[in-house]
C-alpha cells in the first residue's frame, strides 16, 4: 500500500547517482508504493500502471524516448499469488503472460537499436509460500536472477547473489561509481571476472 507520509528512501540510491551523471532515469511500475524507493527528484519520469499490460506499453514508450537506467516493475503475479496461491496454476499464468510482455520490451530495445548496448536484469523482490510472504523459508527467500547484455558470459552463476547486486551490477555496468555504503556487490562473475569478498554479510534463509 501507498503510504505518501512514509516519505523516501534517502540517500545515494542508483537513481541518484545516475541521474547525478546525466542519465534519464525512468521507472515503471505496477504499484504506486514502488515510488518510494527513489526521491522524486532522481527521477525523469515515473509512471504508475495497474497492469502488466500497461506497465510494458508505457515501458516500450519510454524506450522510444531513450533512457539511461529504467526500472520495470510487474504487478500482477504477485497480486495473484496472494489471491489464489504461490506458485499455483493462476500465479502461473500470470508468469507466461509476463514472458510475452518482457518479449515486447526487449523487441523494442532492438527496434530502437538499444539492445546491444543495454544490460537487462531479471529478477525479483521475494518469493512467497502458500498465499503470503515475509517469511525466511527458501520458498520466500529464493528469487531469479538473470542477466543479459554487453560483456555479460553466458552461463550459471557459482556465487551468491543477493537482491542489493542487481543496483550495483547496474551501475557497474554503466560505468558509475558505487557508494561506500551500499551493501551490494556487481555480479562480477556474470562478466567473467572473479568475485571479491563480501564486505557486509548477505542475508539468508535459516534452515
């Protein structure tokens, strides 16, 4: 839920930095709380539709504007999970029609001639069990996480990854410098590099 007095997350986010570098930064999302992880000034256009329908045509629309860091943010699996059951035949269905909007999107990138130099990650904010989540089971805890893009080698990941890497594999990727205080690490290991230690410790599930 939207809760306007919840305020901002603060400080130096990938929206900021990016667009401290210039970057027209774009988010796209299914619900409108999703604006609270960035301040409103780091970002060029925000866009708030209810359906996964919605979201990518106004995502394709973007492209065709240009970006330099867009966020896309799918609603309605996680609604129907909730509503019907986690990964249960509606949710399920609700996943195959995302895989044909993601289809469109990255059409798009190549009809602008953006993909060859766009990093597309895929991935999640949590997983669920029975109709909720918050839990640390694996079932809640384990999400995808995939990569596609420049200088990006083919291939399953050995290392742990955590949901902080995606904005940091991000900037990487764009060349932009990473707060000291940030606690994800670039997926160094997705572009062939080997992975430095972890400075903070990730969080997992408890068995």
């Amino acid at each position: 839920m939207y809760v306007p007095e919840n305020g901002y997350a603060l400080g130096a986010g990938l929206f900021n930095i990016a667009h401290a570098a210039g970057l027209r930064t774009v988010m796209v999302a299914g619900k409108e709380k999703i604006r609270q992880i960035a301040e409103p000034s780091s970002l060029d256009s925000f866009i708030f539709k209810e359906t996964d329908l919605s979201v990518a045509n106004m995502a394709i629309a973007e492209i065709r504007q240009g970006f330099g860091v867009m966020f896309v943010h799918f609603p309605e699996a996680d609604v129907l999970g909730h509503d019907w059951n986690w990964m249960g035949l509606v949710q399920m269905s609700a996943y195959r029609k995302q895989d044909a909007h993601i289809a469109a999107i990255l059409a798009a990138l190549d009809q602008y001639g953006l993909r060859d130099g766009t990093l597309v990650i895929f991935t999640a904010d949590h997983g669920g069990i029975g109709h909720s989540h918050g839990g640390n089971s694996p079932e809640e805890m384990t999400i995808p996480w995939i990569v596609t893009g420049p200088g990006v080698i083919p291939g399953p990941l050995a290392s742990f990854v955590q949901t902080t890497d995606s904005a940091a594999t991000a900037a990487y990727a764009l060349g932009l410098p990473l707060p000291a205080d940030w606690d994800g690490v670039p997926v160094y290991e997705a572009f062939g590099l080997p992975a430095p230690p972890r400075i903070h410790e990730a969080c997992q599930y408890t068995k």
